[in-house]
C-alpha cells in the first residue's frame, strides 16, 4: 500500500494517493481490527503537507533488459542498504552499465525514495564545478551565483534532509573531481549514490560491482549471450531465429565477444545482410565489422573499434604498453607470466583489473583479457617496434613452463597404431598400449599427433618458426633423445591453434570444445594422441 502511495504521489497524483491511505485504512480496521501502520501514516503526513512530490527523472529504458536478473537485484540491494549506499557498476565499455542502472533506477522508482530518483549523465561534463551543476539541473535546482553560499554548499545543503537516488552516469574521466560525492554522503545520512564508470573511483565510501559479459553455455541456445543477439537480430530481420544451422555460428559470435552486449548488438545488426557464420568469421577477421550507423546511438556505441579506441588513450602510457604486451598470451596467465612476458608489475596488473581490463581469478591466482581487448591491443603490439623481443618472450617463458609441466607425465613411448587411432590416457597419466620398457625399440616409423589441453602451450597461429621451435625443443626435452631413437616422429599442438575450439574450467577439470583439425593435418598422422585426464573433449573431429 505505501508503494502504491508513494508511486501515485510521485506521478504528482495527490489526490489519488491520499484517497488510497483512507481506503486502505478502512479495510485493515474491517478485516483485521488493526490501524495502518507507523510508517504508513508517515507517508500519508508527508503526502498530505507536501503539495508538490520531486518527480522521478530517469531515461527510458529503449531495449529490454536481458539476462541480468541477479545483477539487477544485487545493484537494487546494495543501493537501498544503508550500509553499502555508495555503489559503482564497474566494466569495460559496452557491457551495459547504464543499462543496468536505469534498470535499477525503474525497479526503485516506484517508493523505494521517499523524493525520487535522479539520472545525471555526466560523458560531457569535465570538471567538478560542471558535476555539481549537473547534479543540479536534474534535482531542478537553481543555484545562485551571488550570496555567501556556494554552489557545492547550496547542493549540499539541498540534499540534506532528502532521500533520493541519485545516478551518476559515466564518471570515469572525472576521478580527480568526484570529491562533491563524499560531501553528499557525509551530510545527506539518507541519500545513496549510484556511479557507472570503466574504473574504480577510489573513494573511501566505495562499493565496486564488477560487471561481465551475458553468461553463455555452451551447446545450448537459450543462454542470455544468444536470446540479446536473437532480439537484436530480429530488430533488422523480423525472420530471424536460432535453428540447427545456424546455432553453432551464433555460439562463436557469443563467445568472440565473450557475451558483451554492445557487441552482440552491433554483430547482430548485420544478419539482414549476413549469415552468422560469416559474421563470426568477418569478427575474427577484423574489429571494424562491429559497427553500425544508427544515428540515435552515442558516437562511442556506433563502433566497437571506436570505444575500444577511447578505452586506450584513457590509459596511462605504460598500461597501454603493459596491455599490449599481454595480447600475446591468447589464455589466462599468472603473475608470474606477466613479469617474463610484459615485465608487467602486480601494481600494473592491478591497475588494468580496476579499469575492467583484465579480470582477476582469485581462486586460480590467474589473470585473463577480454578476447576483443586482446584482438585490438594485439594490433597495437603489432604496430610497434618491440613485436619481434615480446613473440620471443612469450616462446622462451612457454617452452621452459610447458617442458616442465610435460615432464611430469610420461606419454611418448607408444606402441604401433592401426590408422587411425585415438588414445586417452589414464588419469595416472600412463596410455593404454604403452611400452613400460623405455629401451624397447619400435618396428616401424610413425607419426603422431598430440594434442595437449595446456593453454600455456598456445602461440600465435603466424609464427610457424616459433611453432617449430617450440615443438622440437619440448619433445627433446620430454623424449629425452627416445624420439629418434625409437623411429616416432610426434608433432603437438594445443586447441587454441584449432578454428572454433574453445576451453572450459570445470572445478579442478578442463573440458576442452570443437577440436577440429584442419585439412592440412588430414592423412599425416598414423594416430592421434589425447592428452591425459583430468581433460575431456567434445566433438573432436578428425
């Protein structure tokens, strides 16, 4: 009842308000013998003496929200916890976070703030003066320029006694002119903050909320990544749907983009003209086809390559050498990876995690890049003059850590295969078929091809000389000279080199996806040899 009350006063329907508390008071007193409430007939005073309630000023929500449920009511919750009433919505460009918050904004619209909600989109203002003024024209309040008061204590003293919500739009350019929001909350015990930003704003009151990608499950076509990509589909094509020929190109475009909105909207504005499956290919081909021309779009939303862009100059120079140096390394990776490859710092790490451009394991102890930051900052890499030192890095570091991790295994005394043949090995680590005796000698010349889940063993596609160093140097160093010796030739290849292959975690597990050997594998292998649990694979063609 005083949602009902407070969202018809708030609609600057009064009169409606008041007659409900009056309805609403004679049904109690009927049904249960009880008076309204305490909280209630506080309501019905403040209706009842303030003539005008501060309407809500919050933008339509243009597109459905989809897929965010739990991040919605998670936001909601901290935002009305007296103790958590400053919160950020941190993540990359293009993963929703204004979204999110005006979808919070319309959740709590209706009574949660006793005086309303207010949107401050801040992308044009540039100094803390401009903020305050901002803030300002939003609540409807002129500020004086003449008078002992300032403008920041004329908003300040405003604010008070109010209890509103107010959502601070795009606040990652004014890190150093933010300091109105510590003002605001020391004095104003009920109002909450709402900030959206690509990096933390360091403030003392701070609550971060890290947003991701639209979760994605593999196999399937009901997860939020594919339904956002369906409704935006349809935007172009009314026809358009997810079916057996094309859901398997829909998952790529999902997982090239690991599930960010903004590129799932701008992927899917091509399928009046494209398949999915050259849409997936054009992206894995070149950032520029992730653009559109809609001109009621923000200039950063219309082009992938264009926010991307943004992101970057934002960065202090050494982070953008930092994050180009890490492009590299195309899986998740340790400190200890970072110091060999990028000579990055756990500070520098720690910098690029706060602007939502790595994400941080703290269970695995591991760092991983969104794919399409890596695929532009890698460009960057490319572009420069230190390419060639940090490919050599990244061989060096990876041979010696994959030597070390294939050294605990013993897998390369095989014994004679029909053709073809696949092996998985035991979890001990030892194959079915295998010749315990190292000193055996084979009776016939074969090949094999090895698969290995390690992504650590993942170079650059390009880099056939690195390729063939970095095989030689691992089977002589896990062969310990029996290659040669036993007349088997061996080449191993991780997934990562395979089109479409993806990797999973599960718990202490790694299930590896849509390993597909490209032709020029075909009719070179006696057999092909998966590595040891605790791997699976699915749909491995050969």
């Amino acid at each position: 009842h005083r949602q009902l009350m407070r969202l018809l006063a708030l609609n600057g329907q009064r009169s409606e308000a008041l007659r409900h508390f009056e309805l609403c008071k004679k049904a109690l007193a009927r049904e249960l013998d009880v008076d309204v409430s305490a909280d209630t007939l506080v309501l019905y005073e403040q209706i009842k003496h303030k003539p005008h309630f501060l309407p809500n000023q919050i933008p339509a929500l243009v597109t459905p929200l989809i897929g965010r449920e739990t991040e919605l009511a998670t936001v909601a919750g901290m935002v009305t916890d007296p103790e958590t009433r400053f919160t950020t919505i941190i993540g990359m460009g293009g993963t929703g976070k204004t979204h999110l918050a005006l979808g919070v904004a319309w959740q709590l619209a209706a009574g949660y703030f006793r005086d309303g909600v207010i949107f401050v989109p801040l992308a044009a203002e540039e100094t803390g003066e401009q903020v305050i003024t901002a803030i300002a024209q939003a609540l409807h309040l002129p500020l004086s320029a003449h008078g002992p008061r300032s403008a920041r204590q004329q908003l300040v003293d405003h604010l008070e006694a109010k209890e509103t919500l107010i959502i601070l739009d795009n606040c990652e350019h004014l890190l150093d002119d933010l300091d109105i929001i510590s003002a605001l909350l020391d004095t104003a015990q009920r109002l909450s903050i709402l900030a959206t930003s690509r990096v933390r704003l360091r403030l003392q009151s701070e609550h971060p909320f890290a947003l991701q990608g639209l979760a994605r499950i593999e196999e399937r076509t009901d997860h939020p990544a594919a339904q956002l990509f369906t409704v935006a589909a349809q935007r172009v094509d009314p026809s358009f749907a997810i079916h057996e020929s094309n859901a398997s190109a829909v998952n790529r475009i999902c997982r090239m983009v690991d599930g960010m909105p903004l590129a799932l909207q701008l992927a899917a504005a091509w399928t009046d003209t494209l398949s999915p499956e050259t849409i997936a290919d054009e992206i894995e081909r070149n950032l520029d086809i992730l653009a559109v021309d809609l001109r009621d779009l923000p200039y950063r939303h219309r082009s992938l390559r264009a926010l991307l862009e943004n992101t970057w100059d934002h960065l202090p120079t050494t982070l953008q050498r930092v994050l180009a140096r890490l492009s590299i390394i195309r899986r998740p990776f340790d400190l200890q990876a970072a110091e060999a490859i990028a000579r990055a710092t756990a500070r520098n790490l720690a910098q690029l995690v706060s602007y939502a451009l790595l994400n941080f394991d703290p269970e695995l102890e591991q760092y991983e890049m969104h794919e399409l930051v890596r695929q532009y900052s890698l460009e960057a890499l490319q572009a420069s003059d230190e390419f060639s030192q940090i490919q050599d890095r990244h061989y060096t570091y990876f041979v010696s850590h994959s030597t070390k991790v294939l050294q605990q295994h013993s897998m390369l005394t095989l014994r004679t295969f029909r053709v073809p043949e696949v092996l998985s090995s035991r979890p001990d680590g030892t194959i079915p078929g295998a010749i315990e005796e190292r000193g055996q000698q084979q009776q016939q010349k074969l090949r094999v091809l090895m698969l290995s889940p390690f992504p650590s063993l993942a170079l650059e596609e390009s880099a056939e000389n690195g390729l063939s160093r970095h095989v030689d140097a691992l089977i002589r160093a896990f062969g310990n000279g029996k290659v040669s010796e036993n007349g088997l030739m061996v080449d191993l290849i991780a997934p990562d080199f395979m089109h479409g292959t993806s990797v999973e975690r599960i718990g202490p597990s790694i299930r590896i996806h849509h390993v597909h050997l490209p032709k020029s594998y075909h009719g070179r292998y006696d057999a092909v040899l998966v590595n040891h649990a605790p791997v699976s694979y699915t749909h491995l063609t050969l």
